[in-house]
C-alpha cells in the first residue's frame, strides 16, 4: 500500500522511543522506503543499529557526520520525503521545531520539509498540560503540522494522565490516512452499511446471518484513504473499528433502517454491503421461549425495505450501490433488483463461488449497471472496494 512511498521517522529522547521500531518494520512490510532520524538524546533509548536493521538505510543522528554518500543529506532526504512523523515527539524538540531552531540532523531535516508533517507528544502529563508545551503545539498546527493526541493511561515516571505515545497502529494509521493513496474522494459524503442483523425472539435468541462485515469495512476504509468524509453503519461484528470514520451501531434492521434514513439526508453516495434481515419474529417473547415436546413454529413479518424506501425517493444528486448476494440466478435476480430499487449499481456475488461470499478475505463480484456488466476477477475485499469505488467516481463525473 505504501510502494514507491518514503516516510522519514523522528525519533526523540522518550522511552517510547522503542515503539518505533516496530512502527518501522510495520512500515517496511507495506513496502514504504523508511528513513530513520534520531536525536542525540533518543540513543540513550534505542540504538541505531535496531533501525539501520530494519530499514535497510543508515540512521542519521549527526549533521555533521561524513559517513554518507557526498550531498547535504538533510536537504536531500527532505526531498524525497513524502510524510515526516516525529514520534515520540519531546516537550524539547516540540518547542525547537515551533520557534524555528534547526540545531541538529532532526530539526534541521523537518526545517527543510514541505511535505505533510505530524508530531505525536509523548512525556509526563504536567510537561504535556504545561501552557508552554500547549502554546507551541497550537503554533505547529498554526503552521500546518498535525498533532497525533496522546493517551491518558500509566505513565513511565509513575503518573496518570494524558502524555502516552499512541499504540504503533494507530501512528500507522495516521501514516495510511495522509499518504496510502490518492484523494479524489475529499469533499464527498458517503454511507456505507456492514454486517449483520439481529431480529430479538426472546431475551437469549435472535434470528441472524453469516454476514462478517468484512466488504463493507473494506469499503470504508478505502474510501477514508481516498479523503471521503465517511459513515459506517455496522451491525455486530468481530471487526475494529474503521478509524477515521464515524461509527453507528446498530443491532436489528429496524435500527439499520432509521441510521441509514438519516445519514442519507446529506449523503453523496450511499452503499449497502450489509446483510438485513427480510423477516422478524412477529412477536417478541418477554421470558425465555421454553422447548416444548413436537415442533415449533414462529410467525414473522416483513422488515422495512431500506434500500427500496432509498430508491423511491432518491433525490438528485445521490448515488445508490447495492449488493445482490444470491445462490442461483445470480445475474437475472441483481437485475431485476437493479431495476425495481432504482438503483444506480448493483454489485452481486454468489455464495457458492470459491473466494466469495461470508467470512472470507478476497471476493469475486459481478459489477451490474443499467448500461452494463462487469464481472471482476477474485480480488481481497480491499481491493473489489477500491475497485467498486473507482467505478462510482467514474459514473458520477
């Protein structure tokens, strides 16, 4: 996801300076070129060598030193440096970097950036609230910088407070939101649904499905990647949460059903990966249903039909993508439901494909509009979403 990608690491004088070393390997697995710059200070913590290893490339430390290919290496690798992130980022260097002081192979490399730069705080909670400390971290966002907010939790000095470095993750999350890929989505408000739902027979029963929620997240995450400004309404799942989107939960289709109503009231594009329940119990028991000696029987009803209410009213201006899950007649069913739900794709599957359908991490889908259909080869989910979105963006133009 990061190929071709240079991401410069600053790394400071915290004891949170060991993180990064797994943030780097992270980095190197997605294919990102990494370059690691330290201070003085942060050798005291990690050593080079732990980089140099990892990245393949020399950790800078001195400006001055002369073991490099011969050219001003801060100003080369300022060059080549498509996101800088500074982390842990000390109350030191925070201060330096927001009053211009350029006295070391960090400072003087950042100085020289014009590339998307952020700083993850990492120190003691009175360092982090001190106003000084605050000041100049309103004067780095003042000049573009992003600030990664540190947690609150048990802090190496012994407090508990606000000062911990993020989880490596999560700085690899902020890495994959600014750089992973184009944003030709910025500015467009979709909605996408995900997973299953459940219909309540009684307090320890409900009726569900196999849906994971896996296409749909997939979905939601390359569009946050793409600069879209995204609503993920998800039933139960055994996913984490997308980050840098919002998240609705829900449980029944009822619930689904009111989400989606009003999050399509500003919606651009809306798209329903989530399996919804047809049918619910007609009635909800107050105690637990006890067997009985023969069979059983449970009367249901209809549930709303979101999609259908979307399509009947579909204002101009929105673009409504479904998805056609079938077993047989894949292509005839999708579009006939195309057509009745006026839809403007429909993105069907059939369960019984190797590599599709519930559970699994790659998909093989049949992209279906009024005026044509596509079917794509087995793809993981990431990729069928990044797929179905360059479709739509092509369709709204």
């Amino acid at each position: 996801m990061l190929k071709g990608k240079t991401v410069v690491l600053g790394v400071t004088g915290s004891i949170a300076a060991y993180k990064i070393a797994n943030l780097a390997s992270m980095l190197v697995k997605k294919h990102a070129n990494v370059h690691v710059i330290m201070t003085e200070n942060a050798c005291n913590f990690i050593n080079p060598i732990t980089f140099e290893t990892l990245t393949g490339n020399k950790c800078l430390v001195d400006t001055f030193d002369r073991n490099f290919q011969f050219n001003v290496e801060h100003v080369s690798l300022a060059k080549l440096a498509d996101i800088f992130l500074v982390a842990p980022a000390s109350a030191d260097v925070i201060g330096k970097i927001a009053n211009g002081i350029a006295d070391d192979m960090l400072t003087t490399t950042i100085m020289a950036c014009k590339c998307p730069k952020l700083i993850s705080p990492a120190m003691n909670t009175n360092m982090f609230t001190n106003p000084i400390v605050q000041d100049n971290l309103k004067k780095l966002e003042h000049y573009g910088y992003e600030i990664i907010q540190p947690d609150s939790g048990y802090l190496a000095c012994g407090d508990t407070g606000a000062g911990k470095m993020p989880s490596e993750q999560v700085l690899l999350n902020y890495i994959l939101r600014t750089i992973a890929k184009d944003k030709d989505m910025t500015g467009i408000k979709l909605t996408v649904t995900a997973g299953p739902t459940r219909e309540k027979l009684d307090p320890v029963r409900f009726l569900s499905n196999n849906s994971t929620g896996k296409m749909g997240y997939a979905i939601a995450k390359m569009a946050m990647l793409r600069g879209a400004d995204v609503t993920l309404i998800s039933g139960k799942v055994s996913l984490e949460p997308v980050p840098f989107v919002k998240m609705v939960d829900i449980v029944s289709a009822e619930d689904m059903y009111n989400a989606v109503i009003k999050s399509a009231k500003d919606a651009d594009i809306i798209i329903k990966a989530a399996a919804v329940a047809d049918y619910r119990p007609s009635d909800v028991s107050d105690e637990k249903i006890k067997k009985k000696d023969g069979d059983m029987s449970i009367p249901l009803e209809r549930t709303k039909d979101i999609i259908g209410t979307l399509g009947s009213s579909k204002r101009d201006g929105l673009f409504l993508c479904g998805f056609s899950m079938e077993t047989e007649h894949m292509l005839d069913n999708s579009k006939v439901k195309l057509t009745k739900k006026n839809l403007d794709m429909i993105v069907a599957n059939n369960v019984k494909v190797a590599g599709a359908g519930f559970g699994t991490d790659t998909n093989v889908v049949t992209v279906i509009t009024k005026d044509a259909v596509e079917e794509l080869p087995m793809m993981s989910k990431e990729e069928v979403a990044d797929a179905l979105l360059d479709r739509i963006m092509k369709a709204r133009q």
